[in-house]
C-alpha cells in the first residue's frame, strides 16, 4: 500500500468533511486548515494519514498548540501517550457531535488505503466523559 502524501492525506480530509466543510471540533463555521493530531518531529510515520489530520478553524488550531494537554482531553492533540491516532477516540461535532475513531478501512482500486469516521458507541465504557470539560474557543 501507497503511504499517505500531503495531497492524498488531505484530500481524504475534506472528503470526511464533506461540502459543508466545517470545522470538525465547532461544526458551525467553515474549517481553515488541516492539523495534526500527533507532533510530526516525535512521529515523522504517515503525518498526512487522515487519521492523523482534523479539519479545523484556525482559532482551534492555534488552540490545540498552545493548550496542547487540554487538547489531548479532546483526542485532537496526542501527547501523553505514544497511542496511535487510529487507537485514540476524538471529540468532533461533525457529522455530529460525540467521540470517533478515525479507522484506516482496506483499499480502493488505486492502492491507496481509505478512512472511516466510526461512532464510539459507548463513550462511558472506554472512560470518557459525554464530551470533553473544555472546547476550544472559535473564530472571533
């Protein structure tokens, strides 16, 4: 299997999202940029998996750098723990609101492996709470 490039990665980003192409952490305005939810200096493996990527609103992006262990409570940063995105549930508010494992699901006729967005269905029994105490601030 192919890895995941910059362009492949982040158009399977904007596929998850949708035409709507809302930020996945507010789901009320338009999404600005792709960011990391791993540190790519510490885990330079498949940056561009869209595992690896949410689609967000610049206001959170800088956030998820800045308050960076807040923003492990929400799944959207990575960095307690060496637990790989696919492992790791996120809080996201688009398609609706509530935890998500973002799963690499087999290949399409191109080789390249493909993504789901999967609803956890019972936040409580992997230990989490309805939602994350904090959320990023939106765009002002």
């Amino acid at each position: 299997m192919r890895a995941w490039t910059q362009s492949t990665g982040t158009a399977a980003l904007k596929a998850r999202v949708g035409e709507s192409d809302l930020c996945e952490v507010h789901g009320t305005h338009r999404g600005a940029e792709a960011s990391h939810r791993r540190d790519l200096s510490k885990h330079p493996d498949e940056p561009w998996s869209p595992v690896n990527l949410l689609w967000v609103c610049s206001a959170a992006h800088a956030w998820f750098h800045a308050k960076s262990l807040l923003a492990d409570d929400g799944g959207w940063r990575i960095v307690r723990d060496d637990t790989p995105p696919q492992a790791r549930p996120v809080w996201l508010a688009v398609p609706w609101p509530g935890w998500w494992l973002l799963t690499l699901n087999g290949t399409d006729g191109t080789g390249a492996r493909q993504h789901l967005a999967e609803p956890v269905g019972d936040p409580a029994h992997l230990g989490l709470p309805t939602r994350p105490a904090v959320l990023p601030p939106g765009p002002t």
